[in-house]
C-alpha cells in the first residue's frame, strides 16, 4: 500500500537549519510529483513546495522561495525539503503528499523558537 514517511523535524532557532526527508513506497516514485504542506495550529494547511517527476520543475509560494528547496533522489524514493533562515512563523507540522493521489504521511513538527 501507498505509505508515506516524513521525519527531519525538530526545534531549531531562529536563523537555523532543518532538512525533512519523505520516505515513499506502494507505487512507482520516479512517476510522481510531490509536495510539501504544513499546518499550524488553528491553521489551514498550506503550500509549502512542490517538485515534478523529474526534478526539473520547482515552485514555492513568496513566504518560502529563496529560503526552502526541494529535491529527490529517485534511487532512494525520498524527497527532500531544506529550510534555511526558519523563522517562528516557520513553525508547523509539515505533511508530504504525491501529486495526483489523496494520501499524505503522518507529519513531522518543526518549531522554530529562541
């Protein structure tokens, strides 16, 4: 079955680092788009990155770009955020998801606080 598995998250200071990682498996990876989303508490989930099949398309929205990236590695069916410069407003659980398919992993928290 479909699984997806995020982990890579912590409490970081403001300024730091963190890299998520989302583990697939249950279906052709180097198929697939990805995406990442996260919720804060009382908020809506929201967009945070995408990456196409073949790594060549990218997009974020302007409260990330320039500070997030994602990649993939197809050999090992992960995908990848790297946050850079976090922020409190950074804080949330973040949620991978698949392009095309209504599944989503469990959620990783990140919090970025002094």
């Amino acid at each position: 079955q479909v699984q997806l598995v995020e982990s890579g998250g912590g409490l970081v200071q403001p300024g730091g680092s963190l890299r998520l990682s989302c583990v697939a498996s249950g279906f052709d990876f180097s198929a697939k788009g990805f995406k990442w989303y996260r919720q804060a508490p009382g908020k809506e989930r929201e967009f945070v990155a995408t990456i196409d099949s073949r790594g060549e398309f990218v997009n974020f929205p302007d409260s990330v770009r320039g500070r997030f990236a994602i990649s993939r590695d197809n050999l090992q069916n992960t995908v990848y955020l790297q946050m850079n410069d976090l922020r409190p407003e950074d804080t949330a659980v973040y949620y991978c998801g698949v392009w095309g398919m209504d599944y989503w992993g469990q959620g990783t928290q990140v919090t970025v606080s002094s």
